[in-house]
C-alpha cells in the first residue's frame, strides 16, 4: 500500500495570516504575492526535516515515493504488514455505503522526535465523488431528448398536464457558448479583449480522456470559439479504476474544459489529471499546480460527501491552498449536486475541499436565457422529478428529490473574515457558533437548464458520434451526462 506521511509548514500562523491579507483590499499586502521559491524558503519544512522523515520510513523497509517541492508530505509504499508494525496499527477493511475501504483502527504512531514535525499520516482508502456498484454497467452516451428549447421557453408543453398549476416549457437543448458570453454580460468584454489572454486555468479532474484535446478543437469550430491554447499535465499511469468511473471522469473533463474556453476564450487551459480519484492523488497534483506556479486559476469539480474527513488530510490540503493563496492563484471547487445532502445523511451538510475557507466555493443555479441571448431570470438550482403515469405526474409535483447546487453551513470551519457582517447571522450560527456558509458564488449548474458541450462518445450499440453540439448537462460538477427520451415538468 502507499501512504502519506504529512509535515506542518513552519509558522503555519504566518503563512495563513499572509494568505489573507494578499487577498484583502484593505491590507497594505494586497496583491504582493509570494513566488514558490519565496514561499518555501519562508513557511516550507526545511530539507533536514524531510531527510529526517525519509531516514525513519527506510529504516522500517519502506520504498521512498513523491516528496513535493514545497516538502509538506513524503509518499512511502510497503506492505499492510510493514505499516502495520511501523505505525502501531490494525488495519482493517470497513462497509462504507457500496465500498469496502481500509483504514487503521487506531491512530498511528511515530517517532517521538519526529513529533513536532509531522502532524499525520494518509493510511486510509478514500476518494471523491459517491461510492457506485463498483458492478455497474457504464453511463450510457449522452444525448439531448427530444422536443427541446433553444431557449427558455420557446416550446411549451401544452399536450402534457400541468404542474403547479400552469403550462412548463421543455427543456433548452443546452445553452451554447454565445447564449452564455450573453446572458452573464461577459460578451462584450471578450470583443474588446478581456477574454482571459495571459492567464492559465488548470482544471483538475481524474483520469484521462484520449479524446479531450481533439473534442475541444471540434467544439471550439463548431460554437463560434477561437482555436483553444491547449496543454495537458497527467499524473503517471498505471491508473486504476473501473470503466464507468474513468468514463463519468471523461465527461467532466470535457464539460469543465468546454465551459472554461466558453467564458475565457483567450485563456490556456491545463488540463491536470489524477491517477486514480483518491484524495491522496488530488493532493499532490494540487501542489504541483501550486508548488511550479502553474496556473492563475484552478478549478476543481470534484468532491468528498460531507466533512468526515481525516483531520490530517484536511490540514495537508488546506496547507496547499494556503500556498496557492500566499502566491495569489484562486482556488475554485465546486460545491457539488446533492443539495443540503440531506438524502445521504439524514442531516444538512456541505462538501469539502468547497467549504474549505481559502476555497471559492462555486454553487449552482438555474438560469433562463431568452431569444435574445438575454438573461431573464436565474434562481437556486434543485430539480425534484415526477413522471407521467396515465396522463398524470407520479408522484405530484415537487416529485422526488433528484439534484440540486451544494450549499449551507459547514460544521468544521469558522466564519471566515471575509463572510463577518456578510453572511446572514441565521446561516452562519445555524450550528451554535459563527461557521463558514457555502457557496461564495454560483452559476448555471442546472442540467435542465444545462450548458452543451462536446464529446466522442460510443454508443452501447456500437457506433461512434462526435457530439459537438446538443450534449445538455450540468455546467459545473456533473459527475452524470443527462440526456432524456422524454419530456420531463
């Protein structure tokens, strides 16, 4: 097995101070941004810590894997036996939901001269994203049902029922590029050339798609886009995983990065793709985005349900946003497409790295563009679902819950200085103190009101179609394609 065994930044205080005050217009530090090298030799371990870390795994027969430039983790391999004896541990297999996953009994143990340096150790299985029937079949290919808009409203679905007392329309076929550039008034700054020349957005997804780079070109071709600046960072292979989860992957890659060449035509997107989709592996390509300066922006679409994260993992991200903060990269996730999760846990709860504070949390809405390319109105995304039994909606309208934007009030983070006075007292006490509220801002996450984007897809019958207009989902953090037979209220 591999592991991560996690060192704390030095004056940890500092470099959080410092993350904030280059993103706060009122500090005197605004926008004085640290290089990496700057930062390391300020916050990192130093080179001796790490040696001294490294010094300890060989000794107990371990093989010496990543260590980060920013040197806040070193990645060890060896059998359960050996870290079983090293770290005073039982490690056992638990029934999570679907999943059988591995974690140690108890906490583990070091060193004690290694104490004040390591703050802990990565011995459990986790990964983002819901556990699925590792059996499933894979998705089926995406396509748009059939009548659609293209735009609100333009067909109405006067032959069905009414719900909620009136007529609905059917759903847009997916909103193009230029419908988007429209309705949130970024059009015109992209003809005058604010388009996102000159800067780097990384997008983080797992897996690959072999098709990404060529599907974004056609894409781009067919919706009026420029020739996209394209370059790709991926983790090295083998990457296990099951085929439908690399193909719920692949689709993610070609929504994030089709939306992000929507809105910033001028900018170069990195694609930077994980491994497998452990948390373990999001970590370390997110300090090689940070730790080489690699991007202005990251946007990541993926997710843990909840916060019942280890409290070391937690901190070893939470040092690589800070980091990203201190060298002024925004940091942008996500806040997922369960609602309140209320249908998972039996209790309201937000989804981490989003409600992690030096985290934007990017929430989801549904949006309705007019004729015009207009904006006409946008509301909180949450889709309930009724289907038509007999010549009525089964169950009545709202229907069963079916996805909705993330959002609420974290249970392990304060209130962040920036949501003081902000955020409303009711939302940010909802848990007894004053807490962290997700999301910071949102956008058409909606797969009903969904964006298009563009994929080679091979159907279960066999045929291969390049998709490159007409695919409806969710713009944001679909980890599904939606494509419907029938109208749906």
């Amino acid at each position: 097995m591999t592991f991560q065994v996690y060192l704390g930044l030095r004056d940890s205080g500092a470099a959080e101070r410092l993350a904030y005050a280059v993103s706060d217009p009122a500090s005197p530090s605004y926008r004085r941004f640290l290089s990496p090298e700057t930062f390391r030799a300020r916050f990192s371990p130093t080179a001796a810590t790490t040696a001294r870390v490294e010094s300890w795994l060989r000794s107990e027969g371990f093989d010496i894997g990543a260590v980060p430039e920013n040197r806040t983790f070193v990645e060890a391999s060896g059998t359960v036996s050996q870290v079983e004896r090293a770290f005073g541990v039982a490690l056992n297999e638990y029934r999570v939901g679907r999943s059988v996953r591995r974690a140690p009994a108890a906490a583990p143990e070091i060193p004690a001269a290694l104490a004040s340096h390591v703050f802990g150790v990565g011995l459990e299985e986790g990964g983002r994203r819901p556990a699925f029937d590792p059996s499933a079949a894979p998705p089926g290919a995406a396509q748009v049902g059939r009548p659609c808009s293209r735009y609100w409203a333009e067909k109405v679905a006067r032959d069905k029922p009414k719900a909620y007392g009136q007529v609905l329309p059917f759903t847009p076929c997916g909103y193009t590029p230029l419908q988007m550039q429209g309705a949130y008034g970024v059009d015109g700054a992209i003809r005058h050339g604010n388009d996102g020349s000159g800067t780097t957005i990384a997008i983080l997804d797992a897996f690959h798609s072999p098709t990404a780079a060529k599907d974004l070109r056609i894409y781009s071709r067919r919706n009026g886009l420029p020739k996209p600046s394209y370059s790709e960072l991926l983790q090295r292979c083998p990457c296990p995983g099951a085929r439908w989860e690399k193909q719920l992957w692949s689709q993610e890659q070609s929504l994030d990065l089709d939306a992000a060449h929507a809105m910033a035509p001028g900018a170069h997107l990195l694609y930077v793709g994980t491994r497998t989709s452990g948390d373990a592996n999001f970590l370390r390509m997110t300090n090689r985005i940070v730790d080489g300066d690699l991007a202005d922006v990251i946007s990541n679409s993926s997710n843990d349900i909840g916060e019942d994260i280890n409290p070391s993992l937690l901190r070893a991200q939470h040092q690589a946003y800070v980091q990203a903060a201190a060298e002024g990269i925004s940091v942008l996730n996500s806040s997922f497409d369960f609602g309140d999760d209320l249908e998972f846990f039996g209790f309201r709860a937000v989804n981490w790295p989003a409600s992690d504070p030096l985290v934007t949390a990017v929430g989801g809405t549904s949006l309705a563009i007019g004729q015009e390319r207009n904006y006409l109105f946008e509301t909180g995304w949450g889709t309930t679902s009724s289907t038509l039994v007999h010549g009525e909606w089964s169950p009545p309208p709202p229907g069963d819950f079916f996805g909705g934007g993330g959002g609420g009030t974290s249970r392990i983070y304060d209130e962040p200085p920036y949501q003081r006075g902000v955020v409303p007292p009711a939302l940010a006490h909802e848990h007894g103190g004053a807490n962290r509220v997700v999301p910071d801002v949102a956008l058409d996450g909606d797969p009903n009101t969904g964006f298009r984007f563009g994929q080679t897809v091979t159907f279960p019958s066999g045929p291969v179609k390049k998709k490159g207009s007409g695919i409806v989902a969710n713009l944001m953090c679909s980890y599904r394609a939606y494509g419907r037979k029938s109208p749906k209220a």
